[in-house]
C-alpha cells in the first residue's frame, strides 16, 4: 500500500466535501503546487483559500500531489529537534556561547519575528520555505554579550498572517505573546531586557506585539495596512482572513502603556509602505524616515539601512537606555 492510499485525493474540479479530515490532498496534474497554480488561476485560489480559512497548511507537494494538513497536527511533520513548540507557536532558541557570555552581564533575550522568504523560495511547499526562511544568521556576531535569540515562525494560512489573529487561529496572538513570556520566565530575563525586532512582515509582528506587551521594538518597513491600495492583488493571500488596519490597534495599545522605546525604521522613497507607516503615533514612536535615493523598493529599506539596525538593537539590548 503506497502513503497515498490512507488519504482521500480531491482532483482539482473535484468538490471537497469534508474539512474535517486531519489530511487533504490535492492532484494538481503537474509539478506546480496548489499555491503556484492559484497565482493564475482564480477558480484554483478560490479552493487554496477555502482550505486557510478551515485552517490546513500547504506542508509538501510531490507525485503532482500538494499535500495539506490541519495547522494543529503539522507538529507531527515538522522536525521536532529544530523547532521548540509552545501551546502551537513553533520557534527555534540560540544561546549565546563562547566569547559572547559574559557572567557580569544580565541576560538579555532578542525575539525575532520572520520576514517574508525570497523569490525562489515565495511560494514552496514546505512550510518552513514561507513561514521562517533564513534571516540574519549570524547577527549574533553583531550584538551585545548575553543574548538569547528566539526567532519564531509565522506558522498560519498561506505565508503567516504577520503575526495576526486569523478566522481559523483567533487567539494567534495571544498565544505568541504567551509563547515570549515564557521563554523569559524560564531564563529568568527581565523584560527591560527583552528586544521585538522585525523587518517587513515581521515588522508588523515585532510592532503589534511590542504595543501589546510594551517592550521595547524595532521594525523596519512594517506592513501596517494590507487594505486599499497596499494589496489590490491580495499577494499575501489573506484578504478576508484578518484584519486589514493594524494602525487604530497599534496607537490603541501605545496610548495605554509606553514604558520602553520602540523605533520605526522606514522611508518615503518606498512610499506606499511609508504613507500607512506615518499614521502611527509620531509623539510615542520613534519614526526614521531614511532619506537615501539607493532605496527605491520595499525590500531596500532593509538592505540599506543595516548599521543603523544594529545601532538601535544594540542600544535597546544594552543598559545604556535603563
């Protein structure tokens, strides 16, 4: 008996008659998953987004068959000695070591929120691929001593819902803001000394939790908004699936506590981003609009600004701000 025979495979004209099923397969006819073959065809990203918004994840594609699995029993595919899991937030942990302890320090924990994957990796099948692709590897060479780095993946519908409560996850948010607590209670780390950071989607995670638990935050080119003009497209795949303004919740939250520090990097070269980004409280975040003509793109707020990434990450991470 091959692996497929224990599953129910849906042909893609084929009507799926249960959502409670913890598998559901999908043949595509070829070698393009389901997701790569919604991006031209609306009547297969109607079926795509049926199978989010009942809350299964694209996990593999293989034998022109993409596989798809409950969001609460991709546990059981993931690889459980990379990924630590709490109450289903997936994310990985590194000590500093070496040279990068100090015992006369106070520990400090630096939470990385996850950009969103490269061009070859945007639409794979692997879950990983699209909710936690690799991102500053070794920025730990770049920090201060005595940081703990958790970096947590967007582990939701198609590729993550930037940290943001979803119709089929509607406690997602509660859930990572436990998930970070945790982590500092059982390494006993003040939150004086815990960082949110971000860039991009995890701007939006870094900023949206940081408001939500006050710590201090850095996010680089957060996507505030995803109504109007910023996705017309609905490239992300999550129109309907969330909240589209993050801004009213965001000064909401900053109006209420604001004990620690939290800076916006963005710039009005990448002006869509930046005119959704402005409408943040200016009098309670740090906003640094980086006027620099070699960012003309989204992605280039990142690439360019770098030193002054680290700068602020040090700073925050350090005691000089206490």
């Amino acid at each position: 008996m091959s692996f497929y025979d224990k599953f129910k495979i849906y042909r893609l004209e084929e009507e799926i008659n249960s959502f409670d099923d913890e598998r559901i397969f999908i043949k595509t006819g070829e070698e393009k998953n389901l997701l790569e073959l919604s991006r031209k065809n609306p009547k297969i990203k109607k079926i795509y987004k049926q199978l989010l918004a009942n809350d299964y994840i694209l996990y593999f594609h293989k034998d022109e068959i993409s596989r798809f699995v409950k969001r609460t029993s991709l546990k059981y595919i993931l690889d459980e000695n990379k990924y630590e899991n709490y109450d289903e937030i997936f994310y990985t942990l590194q000590e500093p070591y070496g040279r990068k302890v100090n015992n006369k320090s106070e520990k400090k924990l630096l939470v990385i929120f996850s950009k969103m994957p490269g061009s070859k990796l945007y639409d794979s099948s692997k879950a990983p691929h699209r909710m936690l692709p690799a991102f500053f590897e070794d920025i730990e060479r770049s920090l201060v001593k005595n940081v703990y780095i958790m970096r947590i993946m967007d582990l939701n519908v198609s590729h993550g819902s930037h940290y943001v409560n979803t119709i089929n996850f509607p406690n997602y948010e509660e859930k990572i803001q436990r998930a970070i607590n945790n982590i500092a209670e059982k390494l006993h780390i003040k939150e004086e000394n815990i960082v949110l950071y971000g860039v991009s989607r995890g701007g939006v995670g870094s900023l949206l939790h940081g408001s939500y638990l006050d710590l201090k935050t850095l996010a680089v080119d957060p996507i505030v908004n995803i109504g109007g003009d910023m996705y017309a497209n609905d490239r992300r795949i999550l129109k309907d699936l969330r909240q589209d303004d993050l801004v009213p919740i965001i000064n909401k939250n900053i109006d209420e506590k604001n004990r620690f520090p939290k800076f916006v990097i963005c710039s009005e070269n990448s002006k869509i981003y930046y005119n959704e980004i402005v409408r943040l409280n200016n009098e309670k975040f740090n906003i640094l609009n980086m006027r620099d003509d070699n960012i003309t793109t989204h992605p280039e707020v990142s690439q360019n600004t770098v030193p002054e990434q680290l700068m602020i990450l040090n700073i925050l991470l350090s005691s000089f701000n206490h």
